[in-house]
C-alpha cells in the first residue's frame, strides 16, 4: 500500500524536508509521492495536519479549493 496526501495538506514542506529519498515532489499547487516513495513512513509521522495517509488514494485534486464567498456565506 502506498502512501498519499490527502486534501489537508497545508504545504508546509515538512515532510517535503525529511524524506529520505526526496519522492515528496511539488505539482502544480499541492505537494504529491513520487514512484520511489520507499514508503518509510516519515512524511506521516512528521505531518503536522495528518495529510499524509496509507493505502488506496480516495480523491484527487483538481484544483484549488473554490472559498470566493466565504465571507459573505
């Protein structure tokens, strides 16, 4: 099982910064685990939002969040 991050990825660049291998690669507007993930498990344990999960990837993201408005909601 892999891992992912999730949509509450704040990024940080915490586990950015202590993955062993660099496979915390940026795209586009969001962090993602590259292919040579070694699946360690630092990027988890050092996440301070809990963004980093195991196993199947529920959602991906395809795009910025849309929060125009949520002021006046």
């Amino acid at each position: 099982m892999a891992y992912h991050i999730t949509e509450n990825c704040i990024i940080c660049g915490t586990c950015w910064e202590i993955c062993p291998t660099k496979s915390i690669i940026e795209y586009d507007w969001y962090y993602k685990i590259a292919d040579t993930c070694v699946e360690c498990g630092a990027c988890a344990r050092v996440c301070p939002n809990t963004a980093i999960t195991k196993g199947k990837e529920k959602k991906t993201k395809e795009g910025p969040p849309d929060n125009r408005g949520a002021f006046f909601a």
